[in-house]
C-alpha cells in the first residue's frame, strides 16, 4: 500500500512540475508562494515512503 501511496506522490510532483513549468497550471495555488516548493515536497514524500516501505520487506 505504501508503495502505490509513493508512487502516486512522485506522480503528482512530476506533473505540478511539468504543468507548472510548460503550461503555465498552477495545482497547488491554495499554498500561496509555497506553491514553487510543492513539486519537490511532493517527489520528496514520495521516495520516502518508497524507501520505507522497500526497507520493511
């Protein structure tokens, strides 16, 4: 379950950067100037909790 919870995260930072970046969308807007951050965040949780979930098995 963490893996896909992981995944999912890496997902959404890729596409926060990738829109953010080349279409001009912001998702996170709610965040105010925090929204610049929120790509990396989001990658960020996402492999940690890969690498916690990895590290059970």
């Amino acid at each position: 379950m963490g893996e896909i919870i992981g995944y999912i995260l890496i997902i959404l930072g890729v596409a926060d950067f990738l829109l953010g970046n080349f279409a001009q969308i912001n998702l996170t807007y709610f965040l105010g100037p925090l929204s610049t951050f929120s790509p990396f965040v989001f990658g960020g949780l996402g492999l940690l909790i890969l690498n916690g979930s990895k590290s059970k098995k």
